[in-house]
C-alpha cells in the first residue's frame, strides 16, 4: 500500500481550556499526521496567551474567514451559543469540521444537511461517554428503550436558570436526587454546558425520540458519570463511564477532549493511508 504524505492543516477556533489542550496537543505531538495552521478567538488576550504556550505568534489569526483561508479543517471549540454559525461558516467555505459543541449539533439539523449539500465531512467525537460504536450497531435492528443517566455534584450544575425557574436550591440537597428526567432535546435546552453525551448518545442511535435522560445530583458524588442501557432485539447494552476533571477546566471531562484529539488523529490517518 503506497502512503500519501499530505497532512491536513489545522485551525482551532476558541482559545479556552478546551481548545488550546487541542492545538498545544496538535502542534507538539501530532506533528506526523497534521499540522497546526492557525488559531483565532474573540478575546485577543486568550489568543496572546495560546500563542506564548505555542511559542510563536505566526499561528495567531485576526478574523475567523482568515482562520478559515488557512486550513483544511475546523476544530469548534467555542461556547454552546456560538457555535452553530461557527461552524455553518465553516461548512459554507467546504471546510472539514471537528465540532466538540454536539448538543447544538442536534439542535441545528439544517448543519447536517449543509455537510453533506457540500461534502463536508463532520466529526462528531464520543465525548465522555463509552460504547459508542456498540449503540450505533445496535440501532441496525429495532430496540425498545435507551436511557442515559448522568451522575453529578451539586457544583457542576451551579448557575443553571432551570433550577432558578423550578425553586430547586442545589446547596439544599442532601441525598441522591433526580433533577431532571425527560427527552433528549429538553436535557441540551436546559443543560447546553453539562450534557453533551446526551446529544451524542441521540445522534448514536439515530432514534433521539426513544433517548431518555435522567440527571442526579447529590453531594456525596465526586465526579461526573454517565451510564447507558439499551434493550433491543440485539440484546443488552450497559456502559458506565467515571470521569476526571479536564486539567484546564474543572467543568469539561478530560475523556471528552481526549477523544476529541483521538478522532482528529485517526481522520488524519485514514487521509495519510488513502482509506
């Protein structure tokens, strides 16, 4: 098998904790199946301080369309709000999008349809979440029911307007409590910061309607978790994944930007070997 030298150019558009893991990570140890072309974000200083990590300025960009001239690919990695019309700029100017914002993903079908209008391949990592591969041959055949439930302390849920609008004190709680039970689409409107793997989990299973989520808080949790049970004609699924903070970031898992990295590295893999 011949192998193709091309290496695809990388930009990164949000400087947070999220995105500069992923070009630090991308212009240090990736450096053998892609390159870093630039990176831009609204705050000037966040770009000034990834540039000092990066050590040189030559990858800092003054506006997202000279992002966008510069690369190959987009890695989204900008806030919940931000990133539909991120990442619909992206699609419109044929650009390979990696997007970590999936709950606005399934929000915004009409980006789905833009992708596959342009040919835009869209790279939707697993997040924190495990058996993503499983689900998805699952949902081949009919199954009856899946559930998410996602395990939480109280502090990775502060300053959310659901609980203000139901009266429900989190610093009151003393047990396991469910605070939300529902559809997938309510879970990403009410928690467009904390359940991502719920809007992965309905994109898996092609079937969102048959995706329930339940979230639990209680004080004695020291981490995220999230456990999947799928029941269909293929049998049984049942996943648990226990998380760690984000080194950068105590409110993003690190699994999740991990896989995020994973899904680049193997992309750009699979364009290196021609498959």
């Amino acid at each position: 098998m011949s192998t193709k030298q091309k290496k695809l150019r990388v930009g990164v558009v949000g400087c947070g904790a999220i995105g500069s893991r992923m070009a630090i990570t991308i212009h240090k140890e990736f450096k053998n199946v892609c390159a870093l072309s630039g990176i831009f974000d609204t705050c000037p200083a966040k770009v000034s301080d990834l540039s000092k990590k990066l050590s040189s300025r030559k990858f800092s960009k003054r506006t997202y369309p000279e992002l966008l001239k510069s690369c190959d690919l987009i890695i989204e990695a900008v806030t919940a709000q931000s990133a539909p019309l991120i990442v619909k700029q992206a699609l419109t100017a044929k650009k390979i999008v990696l997007t970590m914002s999936v709950g606005q993903l399934l929000l915004s079908q009409d980006l789905i349809q833009l992708a596959k209008k342009n040919n835009c391949p869209l790279l939707i990592p697993t997040g924190a979440i495990a058996g993503c591969d499983a689900i998805k041959a699952a949902s081949l055949v009919d199954f009856k029911k899946i559930t998410l439930t996602t395990r939480k302390p109280p502090r990775g849920l502060e300053n959310n307007a659901y609980f203000t609008r139901r009266g429900i004190d989190l610093s009151r709680i003393k047990k396991e409590t469910i605070v939300f039970d529902g559809t997938v689409e309510k879970a990403i409107k009410y928690f467009p910061k904390n359940i991502n793997v719920a809007a992965t989990l309905a994109l898996a299973c092609g079937q969102p309607k048959k995706l329930r989520v339940r979230i639990i808080t209680s004080p004695t949790f020291k981490s995220n978790s999230h456990e999947i049970e799928m029941m269909g004609a293929s049998g049984r699924i049942v996943t648990r994944t226990e998380n760690v903070p984000c080194p950068d970031n105590p409110k993003t898992s690190y699994l999740a930007v991990l896989s995020g990295l994973q899904m680049l590295k193997q992309y750009c893999l699979g364009i290196m070997i021609g498959t």
